[in-house]
C-alpha cells in the first residue's frame, strides 16, 4: 500500500494516512512514479560516464601516441570514429584499450564477444531472420537496459578503478561493482599472501564487517578455502563450503554458495588470493568464458597488490617488513658460513617465469664441479646447473618456493653439476627461501667423514649400542649419547667407570662382570660378558659389554676401549622361543600319539591285506592301501559280510579329515551300517537311516558311501548312493560306471531321501566298488580321473586279486589320501 503525507501533528510531526482512491491521485502518482524512473536512468548514465572518463582519457592517449597529434585532436577523432562506428565514445574507447593492451582482459573480452556473436547467428538462423554481427557494442545483452555496459566496458571500468584506488578495500570494491555482479556473486576478498604462507585479508566487498575483522589474519599452516588455490597455485572451485570442510570468510552469509578461488600472481611469483562468492549453486564446470574472466580479474589483483604502496597489517596492527633489497640480500649471503645463491626471476616475453639469474654467489662459495665464482655469477642457473631439473627436483623447489613463499629444507639432497660431460653428484643439505622479489639459495655439501660419522650414528641408535673410551692415565671417560640412554642417565651426568660396574650390576651377576673386569685389566686380553644392568631409574636390562686394552709401546695398559648393546629384546625372545619350542614339542608329541591310536584303531578294523571271501557264489577281494603319511590316516572302510537273511551286504565308505575323530567317526558308521543292515531294509533305506545317525548322533561327522545288497535267490544287486562315486561293472571286456542315482552326502542335512537301483548280475561280471583315494588328482577332473580309472579296468587280469593289484599300481592319484578298493567277481 502507498502511503503520502496527509496533514501535521500538533507536535510538528507529520501525519501519514492511505491516499484516496481516485482517478485525479492514481495519474499523479503514475508521473511521480516515471519521473523518479526517468532520474533513475540519468544518475545511472552519468555514474557510467563517470566511471568512462579514464577510459576515454586512456584512449585519447593512445591515439595522441599513434596519430601524432594533440589532445584536442585526439578527442575531435575519437567522436568521429565513434559516430561512424555507431558506437558510443566509451564502447570505441575499450575496443582501442584491447587493442593496444593484449592482455587477460582483452583475451576474456574477446572471447565472451566471439560467443556471443555465435549465439546471436544460431538464434537468427533458427527464427529465419538476419542476424547482427556487426554489433560489438552490447552482444549477448539486447534484453538489458541501454545503460548497462557490455563486458569489454565492464572489464576495462573494474581495472580503472583498481588502478585508481587508494587500497586494496577500493579495489575490492570496484571489482564487485564493475565485474562480478554482473557474473550474480555477491561478495569478494582479496588475501594477500605473506613470505611465511601467511594470508592477510587485504580487501573485501559484500561481506559482514565483523566478518572482515574476524578473517583479517590467518597464519601459516591453517587450511581454509584460500589456501588451497595458494597450496595447489590453480583455481579451485567449491559447490559449497559445507561440503569442503574448510573455514572460510563469510560461511554463514551464504553457507550453501558456491565459491572460487584463483591465485593472483604476476612473474611466475603468486602475490595472494582472489575469492569469489556467490548467493548460491552454480552449474560446474562453469563456461570457459567465465573462468578467463575470472582468471583476467585474479591478474590484475595480482599487479594491484604488488603496485600498492600500502602497508599490509598484519596479526598484530603492525606493518609488514619491507624485503631486503639485492644490495642487503648479497651481504646477508656473504655472512652465511655454507655456499649460498642469490636468485633473480628470469622472465620470458610472455611475463611468465623461465629461469633464475644468479646474480651474487657468496664469499664461502664452493661450487660442486669445482669452477670459480666468477664462472657462475651472472648465468642462468640451468646454464649453471643443467641437472638442477628433472630428478634431483631443484629448481622445482625454487621455482614453488618463488611462487608461494613457503621456505623449503631438506637434510639430504643430491645436487647433480656437469664436469666437462660427465655428470657429478653430491649430497648436501638445502635451504631455499624467498626474500621480497628474489630466492635466496644454500647448500652445504656433506664430505664423506660427516657422512660416514652421520651412518654410524644411525647404526648405534638401531643396535642399540653405546660406545666408550677410558683414559686410565689421566681418568676422562667418554660416552657417546646413546650410552647415555642405555644407562638411563642424562646427557649432562658423570659417565661410569668400568671399576664402578659391579655396583649397578645384578647380584647374580656380579661375578659374571669380576671375571670380565680380570680379563680386561689384569690379563690384558679383550673380554666380552653379558649381564644384567640395573639403571638409575630402577628399570633393569639385559646388555652385553666388550672392550679391549690399549697398550703402549712398552705393554702398559693406557686405556680402554669397547661398547654397550642393549640385548633385553633379543634375550626375551630366546625365552618366549625357548618357551614356544617347549609347547611345540608337546603338541607334536601328542598329534604323534594320536595318529598313532587312530592308525591302530583303523588297522585293527580293516587290516591292509585281507584274503578273498567265497559267500553265495561271489568272489569278493578287498584292497585298502593306507596314507604314505601317519598324520594323513583317513576314515575310509569297506565291508562285505552274509546277513542273516542270506544276502550278501557290500559297502564302501570315506568320512571326512583325517586322524582319530576320522578313525572313529568310520567306527560308528560301519558298525551302524551292519546292525541297520539286519532289519532287512533295501539300501536306500538304510542310506537315510545311517544319514540320520551321522546327523544326530556323531560330533558333525560326514561321510560319502556306497551300499549295496546282493540277492543270491535272483541273482540281483539292489544299490544306492550317498555322494560317492559310482560303481564300476566289468563285463565282456567292457567297463561302464553304474548310473548317478541321487543322494547327498551323509550327515549335511537332518533328513534325506535316496534313490535305489537294480542290476541283475551274469556269469562273469565283476563289480568295483572303492574311495576317491584311487582316481582323484588335483590337476584333473573327476570325470577325466573316472574315465582313466575304466581304461585300467577294462584290461582283464588272469583273477580277480590280480585285478585289484593292477589298478591299484597303476592308479596315478596324487593326494596321497588312503584308499579302499572292493571287487566282486560273479562265478
């Protein structure tokens, strides 16, 4: 609802009421309303012709330089050319600038404009009409009100306006304004990057106040969005700070926005940080044309912070150190003990970095490949030092550390010179630093004693051994510091004489360290022992001493020298080995005594050789050939026995694993199967009933078998299976396995069904019976194994038992398991 003025209080205040509706009011307020519309549009043409004044004034210069002429000449042509461009002053003014600058911004500009001129031929080609190419001035802007520049303006305004500026707030500022609320983001910060990897808030626009003071400082070593454009030196952008993880100026403000940052740098060195916020989600990737914009801002931040005169403050309100200058960087090298380089960035004709200049070498100068400091000052480093790139990773090192500021430091190096055309290396110590524009490189070259010293300090502190030396003429004792710690003293306490030891020795040691100080001192012969050292501390190790005299040219003795190792870790080792040796000789004693019952129990059950049985005109033969190795005794077994009704029971099984609870695991099932077999029942039947003593009444026994039962009245053999493999019929020369009748193996499910068949047996016939202990093989499969098993069988043999011996020599299984093999010959 509008609201006017109405009247005055008594009180001088004026009194507000809703307007009357009607005709006269309405059309009063309609050219109110175009007039503040109309002064809209003015302020805001005369705030862009305020801001294009320095662009127009810079273009006027260009063509004063390349026309020759004076000033007012200058702006007399620049009117000409715009009318005849049909152009504004301004628009003819940018297109001048690009073309004399050919910098980021031009490149940014540009670009944008060649898209949009594409996009406006694609419209026009679809609608049918002619497009506009010809118009520069505002592409891609048609829809927007005149007064809105077109990128190139916006562009040139923002870095008029940084270059105006009085500080980097300015620059911030002006940068939002003129550039980046046009891209929709709604705030800006500029960091400064200190020589430490400091970052200090320089400028910012759009953010909270109290969010500029609180972000102004953030010290080294603190991850945040900034930082890792700065770490990385590329643009980084995040959806959103939540999903980073990282702290950020303005979190709160817009904590779904997305976010950009750009490392601002000039020469190969990056000055600081270009931040970039905006209300909320953005499309990734962004256009290209988007991300050269930013990249064209990130630059001229850069130039802007290397350009203003301004002190930074830092953490404290205090002024940042201004970088030493050559002169004073050249005389800080010249104090320095070590070797050390000054540097200056080498830049190519594209203002990015190609090399470093050695500009002053230092008086302590020593050069690996032995030139003098003349030869090396004033040259390229890679003219210098060709192999300072590549492996040895120097002059990466140099150029990131130029980059960020971030010292680098490294014990061990190895820098790598040409002598002639061989290649030296040497190892030495490195320190890089940058100083202001420039780097400040030192190295020290480690000679072969300080190495040598370094390794052998390294080898006592892995062995822990502590080394001594005792000078019995004028009584000083040295220690080196790791004897120190062995004994548990401090680096600053009184070493102890050899004569002393005894004191902080173990009682039941003591004569153990007599006879090696006897040896020593008295037989004047190197000595070794090993006791038990009790420390200041309390702590008591187990250490090993040896040492030897130093005798002068007459025999006497003048001193001793040896060492300490701290062996408590190998002692207690031994003993835990000792121990372990102790409870392994048991178990194996034990699994001895068991496999030696379970082989008892087995052979007592089913001997190995067992003569042939005549029972209702069949020849029955069994083979059981036992595992080559005690521990791998198996649970196979075979049975062939009359039953009361006068069939004839034959069975072959093989329980599962090996040693006693296999043994007697085919105990159980056997003697079961037998009783079972009394009932009469057919073989399928008592498939299922020994299926349920496996289940229910063994500890998990399972088992395969093959049972069968021969009828001498008919001359019949009803069979059934339970996982096992299946019979073999021999008959006229031919060997065929019997069909695969279903059946699980015994004791995998409570309650199991079996399927049984019926083979008529004729004169003649011979039927095997056996466990996979005589065709299995672990390179092959059990079909191919079966099928070399029927090759055998079929060749005939003068009886049966000589059947059975020729497949057991030549079966070629290799699982070294036990085997039972049963045959049944019909006469």
């Amino acid at each position: 609802m509008t609201v006017v003025p109405n009247g005055e209080r008594r009180d001088g205040e004026r009194q507000w009421e809703t307007p009357p509706r009607n005709g006269t009011d309405a059309a009063g307020l309609g050219r109110l309303a175009a007039t503040v519309e109309r002064l809209r549009r003015e302020v805001r043409r005369a705030h862009a012709a305020a801001e294009g004044r320095a662009l127009i004034e810079m273009a006027k210069g260009i063509l004063v330089e390349r026309l020759g002429c004076g000033p007012a000449q200058a702006a007399r042509q620049l009117t000409v050319l715009a009318e005849q461009a049909d152009t504004s002053q301004l628009e003819l003014a940018v297109d001048l600038i690009n073309q004399a600058a050919r910098d980021r911004l031009t490149e940014a500009a540009h670009e944008f404009v060649a898209r949009a001129r594409e996009e406006a031929r694609a419209r026009a080609a679809e609608s049918g009409g002619p497009g506009r190419p010809g118009n520069s001035g505002n592409s891609g802007n048609s829809g927007e009100d005149e007064a809105t520049p077109s990128l190139p303006v916006r562009l040139r305004t923002a870095e008029s306006g940084a270059l105006a500026a009085d500080d980097t707030q300015a620059v911030a500022e002006s940068l939002l304004e003129h550039a980046l609320t046009p891209l929709g983001a709604m705030a800006v910060a500029v960091w400064a990057a200190g020589t430490d990897s400091s970052l200090t808030l320089a400028g910012c626009a759009g953010f909270a106040p109290e969010e500029a003071a609180r972000w102004h400082y953030v010290p080294p070593g603190v991850a945040t969005l900034a930082r890792r454009a700065l770490t990385e030196r590329r643009a980084v952008w995040f959806p959103s700070p939540a999903e980073s993880g990282l702290p950020t100026l303005g979190r709160r403000q817009a904590p779904e926005g997305c976010r950009v940052t750009v490392p601002a740098g000039t020469g190969g060195r990056v000055l600081g940080v270009l931040e970039i916020c905006w209300p909320g989600a953005l499309e990734q990737p962004q256009p290209p044309q988007v991300q050269r914009q930013i990249e064209a801002l990130a630059e001229l931040c850069a130039h802007t912070l290397d350009a203003l005169p301004e002190e930074i403050e830092g953490p404290r309100h205090s002024p940042r150190p201004r970088p030493p200058g050559l002169s004073e960087l050249a005389d800080f090298a010249d104090g320095l003990l070590d070797p050390a380089l000054v540097l200056v960035p080498q830049l190519d004709a594209d203002g990015r970095l190609a090399d470093f200049r050695i500009h002053h070498v230092s008086s302590h100068f020593v050069d690996p490949a032995g030139r003098p400091r003349s030869s090396v000052t004033g040259t390229l480093l890679l003219e210098a030092y060709p192999l300072a790139i590549g492996e040895s990773g120097l002059f990466e090192r140099i150029e990131h550390v130029h980059a960020t500021g971030e010292p680098f430091r490294a014990e061990r190096m190895v820098l790598r010179a040409m002598v002639g055309q061989v290649p030296l290396s040497v190892e030495a110590g490195v320190s890089v630093s940058r100083h202001g524009d420039s780097v400040l490189l030192i190295w020290r070259v480690q000679d072969e004693a300080a190495r040598l010293a370094r390794v052998l300090q390294h080898a006592q502190r892995l062995g822990r051994i502590g080394g001594f030396e005792e000078n019995l003429a004028t009584g000083e004792i040295i220690w080196n510091s790791q004897l120190f710690a062995l004994h548990g003293l401090p680096p600053t306490a009184a070493p102890i004489p050899l004569e002393q030891l005894p004191v902080h020795t173990h009682p039941d040691d003591e004569a153990v360290i007599g006879r090696f100080l006897r040896t020593l001192f008295h037989h004047r012969r190197p000595a070794s022992e090993a006791f038990r050292l009790r420390r200041a501390d309390g702590i008591v190790r187990h250490i090993r001493v040896i040492a030897e005299p130093d005798l002068d040219a007459e025999g006497r003795l003048v001193a001793v020298r040896g060492a300490y190792q701290d062996v408590s870790a190998q002692h207690w080792t031994e003993v835990a080995l000792g121990a372990t040796r102790d409870q392994l000789a048991q178990s194996e004693q034990e699994a001895v005594e068991r496999d030696r019952m379970a082989l008892q129990l087995q052979r007592a059950i089913m001997p190995p050789a067992r003569g042939p049985i005549e029972a209702e005109g069949l020849h029955i033969a069994v083979r059981y050939r036992p595992a080559e190795k005690d521990h791998l005794v198996g649970g196979d077994w075979y049975d062939a026995v009359v039953l009361p009704s006068r069939q004839v029971l034959l069975s072959v099984g093989d329980v599962a694993g090996h040693g006693i609870d296999a043994a007697t695991g085919m105990v159980v099932l056997r003697n079961a199967l037998r009783g079972l077999a009394t009932t009469g029942a057919g073989p399928a039947q008592l498939m299922s009933w020994l299926n349920t003593v496996a289940h229910h009444l063994t500890e998990n026994v399972t088992a395969t078998a093959v049972c069968g039962l021969y009828d001498p009245g008919t001359r019949t053999l009803r069979w059934a299976r339970a996982g096992h493999p299946p019979p073999v019929l021999v008959r006229g020369g031919r060997a065929a396995a019997l069909p695969l009748v279903g059946g699980l193996l015994l004791g995998a499910v409570p309650d199991a069904d079996y399927e049984e068949e019926r083979l008529e047996l004729e004169s003649g016939d011979v039927l095997l019976m056996y466990t996979d202990g005589l065709i299995e093989r672990r390179d092959s499969s059990l079909q191919e194994a079966l099928d070399r098993l029927l090759a055998i069988a079929r060749e005939s043999g003068e009886t049966l038992d000589q059947r059975l011996d020729r497949m057991l020599t030549y079966s070629n299984s290799d699982t070294d398991d036990d085997t039972c093999l049963v045959g049944v010959r019909m006469s």
